[in-house]
C-alpha cells in the first residue's frame, strides 16, 4: 500500500532517550476564508445562479401614445460544481507497537486536520489570486477583475482601476468612488458600498497606517484622513496570509445576499479510523466537499497592483 508508515520511516522512535519530537504540528493562522465569502450549505451536487436583468428608466409617454413595455432576459449562468478532498494515512500493526512516543500518533490526526484547513483556505484564496488571470474567467468570460465586464444590454462595467496602482489613500478613494457609482445592468444606480479591505501580509502595515491614521497618510497637511472620518471600512481590514500577489488588494461590497461572493459548502469534514484485517494496518482518512467563487463580479473591486 502506498504511503504505508512503518518503523523504517522513523527509527530513532523506536529507541528511547530523546529529548523532544517536532515539525509535525506547528501554530495555526485563525481561519481567513470566511472573510472572504458570504457561506452557505448545498444540498446538491451543483449549484447554479442565473442572471435575470430589471428594467430601464421610464420613457415620456406623449398624450395619447401608447405605453412602452419593458422585458426581461436570462443572462449568465453560473455553476458551482463541488469538489471532494480526502486525505488518509496508514500505520503498519508494528510501528503502532513498537513506536515509543505516543504523541507522533496524536499528533498524526492534528497534522491531518491542519491539511485539510491549509487545503481549504488555499482553495479559497485562488479565484484571488487568479483575479487577472486569463486562464480563470467568471460565467461571463472575463477574469474576476477586469474594465469591461459586459451587460446584457449592452455596455460594460469595471470592478478594477483602469490604472493598476499600489495600496494608498488616493487609489483607495478613487476605487470607492467607482464603486459608489455601479449601476446594474440597466444603467440603474445601485447602493453599492465598501464593507472590507482585503490586502496581503505586504500590504498590511501600509493598509493600516491608512485606515487608523487621524490627518492624511505620510503628508504634512492638516487634512483630515477622510476613509476613517467616513468609517468607508464597517468591517476594518482583513490580512489573508494565503494571498500569493502581494501587491494585489481587494475590496468587498454589499452586494445582495445569495449572489456576491460564495462559499458552498457540500459536505463538513468528517474524519474516519478503521483496520485493514488482511495487513492489520491501521487506516485515518478526512473527507470533505466544497465549492467556492463570485456570481455577481461587483461583489468585489480590486488592482493587481503596478
């Protein structure tokens, strides 16, 4: 069986006289991917979200004209196909035995967990990481950011600076007032509003200094820091160690419930022990099942970065 851990992976466990044991479990990072998505549970094997467009503004209807009506139409489908995960590990009938340490076998199932923490807020982290990358696009064949996103009507609409720019005050403001001006697909004004700043471990003390400073950043004026005057951020800054674009930041809006950015979570992590009799190899296997990644791109507005 492949993967099998016997008492020829660890010899010296076999011998007592050491001191201490260490590099199987080390200190997490509080869960990030849930700041990064509205979570929901699926009961089903795929889920899919279909775009449906309001109508326009109202005509002038001259005296004794008829009405103009308006129609809907289907645009986009998205489709969130689970994925499963699963991890195990098998221990031989004599390393179980022979082994000294009992911590390595408790300390097996703690590393097994981690995995599947590390896995889920990896996966959750990509569709960001990939936000400009062509290779990934949304239902609506752009990439999570991009100027053109197009309208079932006609025209497009940007979720991105047109100029990539560093983390600062100034792209900052220029970024909430693109997204203070979102219409939806009609041209019809939407209360669109910031609630987060997402930036990575690089960015975190500038995004900081930026929301926490009283005057405006780095200058000697007597200006007052208007993104914390206005509290722009209800939900504060978010620092997600698993953001792989350092320059790379992002900022999630209120878009409408069900249809911004999501978590679909299939099935919760369950973990399973059980014995091979024909070996006497003891078996520890995770499983779990998920999907996650943006319906609605205005859910988030964002740069790459210079």
């Amino acid at each position: 069986m492949a993967g099998v851990i016997n008492t020829s992976n660890h010899p010296k466990l076999l011998w007592p006289g050491l001191k201490g044991i260490w590099g199987q479990v080390y200190n997490e990072h509080n869960p990030e991917y849930p700041d990064l998505y509205e979570i929901q549970s699926s009961e089903k094997a795929y889920e899919e979200f279909v775009q449906v467009n309001g109508f326009g503004l109202v005509p002038v209807k001259a005296q004794g004209a008829p009405t103009v009506f308006d129609s809907e139409t289907q645009g986009t489908v998205s489709r969130f196909v689970h994925v499963a995960y699963a991890l195990g590990f098998a221990v031989t009938h004599e390393e179980l035995k022979d082994n000294l340490y009992m911590e390595v076998g408790s300390n097996r199932t703690r590393s097994l967990a981690i995995a599947f923490r590390q896995t889920k807020e990896r996966v959750a982290a990509a569709p960001y990481n990939r936000a400009t990358n062509a290779s990934y696009t949304l239902a609506d064949g752009k990439t999570l950011l991009a100027t053109d996103h197009p309208n079932i009507a006609g025209g497009t609409f940007s979720n991105k600076l047109a100029v990539a720019a560093d983390l600062s005050e100034a792209s900052i403001e220029d970024l909430v007032i693109q997204i203070m001006g979102a219409t939806d697909d009609r041209g019809n004004l939407v209360n669109l509003m910031p609630q987060s700043l997402h930036v990575s471990p690089t960015n975190w003390f500038e995004a900081t200094r930026i929301l926490n400073t009283t005057l405006q950043v780095g200058t000697a004026n007597n200006d007052i820091n208007a993104i914390r005057a206005l509290g722009i951020f209800p939900k504060g800054v978010k620092v997600n160690h698993y953001f792989t674009v350092p320059k790379q930041w992002f900022i999630r809006t209120n878009v409408a419930a069900g249809t911004g950015a999501l978590f679909l979570q299939r099935e919760d992590v369950s973990f399973e022990r059980d014995n091979d009799f024909n070996t006497k190899n003891a078996l520890a296997l995770g499983y779990e099942r998920y999907s996650c990644g943006f319906v609605d791109p205005r859910a988030v507005f964002g740069s790459e970065g210079p």
